[in-house]
C-alpha cells in the first residue's frame, strides 16, 4: 500500500469535515443553544473574573492586565482541543458500546480517522472571545507589535494547545483500561480552569507538582512569560515547545496502544 | 406515603454507585487538586489586598466558602437533565411513564442512593478536612442543625430547578447546550464560583432576590456565621422554604403541561 502523504490526509479531512456539519445542520436548535451556551460560559468566565479584581488591584505582583493577559492567551489556547479534538468525549460510549470497531477497519491512521469525525464549531466563538480579550490586554499593556513577537505569539500558542491536547488525548484513552472513565476526562478538563493563574502563586511544593506532574502550568503560565515578560524569561518557557510535541506524540502512543488492544464487544 | 418503595430506590442507587468505587478516588483527587489551587489562590490574593477581612470574610472564611461550594455542587449534581434528556431521545421515557409512580420522584429517589454515597464518601470528608486546616473557624454548635436544614431546602430547590430544564429537552432535543448554560449561570449566580459577598452591590441586590443564592451562599452563610442572629436565620430558611415551594410548584405545573407534547421514536 501506498504510503499516505499530507496532501491526502488534509484532502480527506475536509470531506469528513463537510459530512459532520451536514449532519449539524440537520439539528439547528442544538447548534444554536449550544454555541450560546458556550459564549455563556466564557462570559460567566470573564464576569467571575472581574468580580475578582475589582475587589483586588492585583494578585502577586501580577496586574488586571497582565492576568487578563494570561486568560485571553488560555482560552485562545484551549481552542485547537475544543474544535479539533472533541470527539475524545465520545470515546468512552463508544468503545462502551462496540461502535469503536468500525474505526478499526478504516484503511487510513486511526487516530486521525476517529478525531476528524468531529468539528466543533462553538470552539470559534471561544476563540472570538480569547482573541477579544488577549489583543485588548495586549494594548494596555503596551506590548510591542513586532512581526518577531507576533511569530513568538503564535509558536507559544500552538505549544499551549499542544500540551492540552496532550492530555485530553492521555485521559480519554483511560477508557480502554478502565470502566467509567468520564470522571478522569471530566478532571483533565478541570485543569484548564486553573491554567490561567501564574503558576508562582503556588508554594514551592506544588510549583513543582503543576509544573512536572500536572503540567497545568504548562498550559498559558510558561508559554506566555515568553511574551509578557521578555525579561526574566525561565528555561522551562524556553523548553515547552519541545516538551509541547514530546506531550502530544506520548499521548498519542498511549491512545494508539488503547485503541489496538481494542477487541470490540462482538456485537 | 408508602417510603418503602422509595427506600428500595435509595437502596438500588447506592449498590450502583458502589460499583464504580473508582470514580470516587478520581473525584476526591480533583477535590484535593481544587483545594490546593483555591487555598494558593486565595492565600496569593489576600496577601495582596493587606487586609485580613475582604467584604466581611476572612481568608478562612472564603477557603471553607469556595471548597464547601463545591463539595456541595458534587453532592446535588444528579444529571437529572442528561437522564431525562437522554430519556426522551433513546424513548426508555415512556417505561418509566408507565411505572405507577411520579416520574419526578421516581427520578429523585432512583439519585437518592448516590446523594447517601456522595454524602459520605466526599461531602464528609472534605467537610472534615476543611474544618481540619481552618482550626475551628467553622463554629460547631446549633448552626450544624440550621446548616443541615438549609442544605435539604436547596437539595428540594436544585432538583426542582434541574427538573424545569430537563423538561426544557422536551422541545429542543439539545442536552449538553442546555446542560452547560444552567450550571454557569446557576454556579456563578448562586456564589458557587466567587462569593456573593464580593460582588459589587447592585449585582448583590440583585442576585440575592434570584432563587440560585438560597442553593449555596444560603447554607454556606448559616454555617459560617459566628453568632447567627435567630431572626436573620429564619429568613434565610424562611427564603428557602418560599423558593423551594415555588420551584417545585413551577416545575410540576411545566412538566404536566409539556407531557401534553411529548413525542418519543420507538422506544
């Protein structure tokens, strides 16, 4: 068999593509309430936010701005996972229910197969969101607009994403292992809630554990010091990308080696 | 009343619930992960202000607040609107229509069984814990009596409200869209997220005459205050008891109207 370049698998994922939006498009009101479900939960976000500093001018030496820095930059990076990777939520009924199988016999990457099935358009109205509130702390910060900072911007960003696909990938797996595995997908997603406070907030202790054991630090805190503070910029900022794609291609092991001790439910 | 038949539910659900003894090592370390960021969180930002006491709370006062918030929100989440949404797709609705029972309670009393479980198994202990690292912040005295009431009365008001949504899926076929916009605006209006008592005054007026306060701030006020006038404490529960009636009148109505319409495919 032929092997199968870039070009064929981006030209196959538009078709699925236009197959899952069909199907959307079939359930208009779901889409509709969904997507503003989503925009409510970023502004539900942003508001529990803002009642928070007002009541404090800043938190540990970290200004309104700056924070608001470091939630614009976690949201817009949380986007690539929620629009490209959602079907991860799936897995676990699937596998459950011996649907999994048909993936089994599709004649192209697995992985590739089962995530493209789904598009999750709400994740575009998060990244609307993000990118508001990112650029708008950007200018009151006074960031430099340099095509340098911006290619910075955009390499730390994709490192973020990377790192949380990483781990959805990693804790949707564990349904192949174990039963009702909803609660350990539901605890990855929880992380993304604490990635937008600095990680120095922390004890030394738990510094450490967030940033090597739960690398939720990894996840807006590093990757945007980069560009917030181009001053005292650490190692592990330096080294996230590499540790992003180390993540990512773990987890996708981990996910492949499920997937193929997969035997199906016989049904 | 018959409670037997109820009991028999209760007994059911907590037999099911003891066959995934695993999801509840998993929560209980999402608790604990939620504690450490909170505390830092907390600690950081009142290390900060300069004060000891923000808006009337002290740090202990917000720390067993925020944790207790959630340790409830995991004791009532029941996922009444995935069941009965859930229900209404796949047509299993229509079986449980026909027992001779209310669909409300028979719903209410099947979850009875996981609320003993959760109540034991992560309620308790984080409660403990809690009290264990505030030394004695919480009082122990008659308001444990008035707390324990008050959490019945927003049990009865948070089944109630979950019910009306639920019954909501009886016309748009969407779940997970509906789901995701009760929990935000009930987590974040009802001081779950950021405590009522931080918000700034018009939006405390107004969210204190909503029934999603008397879910948590109502319970978690009683606990914490010091010497509870008994007139402030009955107009707490007082509050309660009005919303309680109220939701539980509204959702019974609306689901009697909406059965009217109900279509189900097969089944």
């Amino acid at each position: 068999m032929k092997k199968k370049n870039l070009r064929f698998y981006i030209r196959i994922y538009f078709k699925i593509l236009a197959q899952d939006l069909k199907s959307k498009m079939s359930y208009r009101a779901d889409f509709i309430i969904s997507t503003i479900g989503m925009i409510l939960t970023n502004v539900s976000g942003f508001i529990g936010f803002w009642i928070l500093f007002r009541n404090f001018p800043s938190i540990n030496g970290w200004s309104y701005h700056e924070m608001l820095f470091l939630y614009g930059f976690s949201l817009v990076a949380l986007t690539p996972v929620q629009c490209f990777f959602d079907n991860n939520w799936n897995l676990r009924g699937n596998v459950y229910s011996g649907d999994f199988i048909k993936y089994c016999f599709r004649p192209i990457n697995l992985f590739f197969y089962y995530q493209s099935e789904v598009f999750d358009i709400k994740g575009l109205g998060q990244l609307a969101f993000g990118l508001g509130t990112l650029i708008y702390a950007w200018i009151k910060l006074g960031l430099a607009v340099t095509p340098l900072m911006l290619l910075k911007t955009l390499v730390f960003l994709l490192t973020a994403s990377l790192i949380m696909i990483a781990m959805q990938n990693a804790a949707a797996a564990a349904c192949f292992w174990i039963e009702n595995s909803f609660y350990v997908l539901d605890l990855a997603m929880r992380f993304k809630e604490y990635a937008k406070y600095p990680v120095t907030i922390f004890s030394p202790v738990f510094r450490f554990i967030f940033t090597f054991i739960f690398p939720i630090a990894f996840i807006a805190y590093y990757p945007s010091l980069v560009i917030l503070r181009p001053d005292e910029v650490p190692v592990l900022s330096w080294l996230s990308p590499v540790i992003g794609i180390v993540f990512f291609y773990v987890s996708y092991k981990i996910w492949m080696r499920g997937a193929t001790r997969y035997s199906g439910t016989g049904s | 009343m018959n409670l037997k038949k109820y009991l028999t539910l209760t007994r059911a659900g907590m037999i099911e619930a003891l066959q995934f003894r695993l999801s509840f090592v998993i929560i209980a370390v999402g608790n604990v992960l939620y504690l450490i960021v909170v505390y830092f969180l907390w600690k950081s930002i009142y290390a900060s202000a300069g004060t000891d006491i923000v808006n009337g709370m002290t740090f202990s006062d917000t720390l067993i607040y925020l944790v207790l918030a959630t340790a409830l929100f995991n004791f009532m989440e029941m996922y009444t609107v995935w069941e009965i949404g859930r229900n209404i797709q796949s047509g299993k609705i229509v079986l449980d229509l026909l027992k001779p029972i209310e669909y409300r309670k028979y719903l209410f009393w099947s979850y009875s069984g996981s609320f003993v479980m959760q109540f034991f198994l992560t309620f308790l202990p984080t409660f403990l814990i809690v009290a264990a690292v505030t030394h004695g912040t919480i009082p122990l005295g008659i308001n444990l009596l008035y707390f324990i009431v008050s959490v019945i009365l927003a049990v009865s008001i948070n089944y109630s409200i979950d019910y009306i949504v639920g019954t909501i899926c009886l016309y748009t076929e969407s779940i997970w869209g509906i789901n995701i916009m009760k929990q935000v605006i009930v987590l974040l209006l009802s001081g779950a997220t950021v405590p009522i008592a931080f918000f700034p005054e018009g939006l405390k007026q107004f969210v204190l005459h909503l029934p999603f306060q008397s879910i948590y701030n109502a319970p978690l006020t009683i606990l914490l205050a010091k010497d509870p006038a008994p007139e402030s404490v009955l107009r707490t529960l007082g509050t309660q008891l009005f919303w309680s009636l109220v939701m539980m009148i509204i959702s019974k109505l609306f689901w009697k109207v909406s059965l009217r319409r109900i279509t189900v495919n097969g089944g």
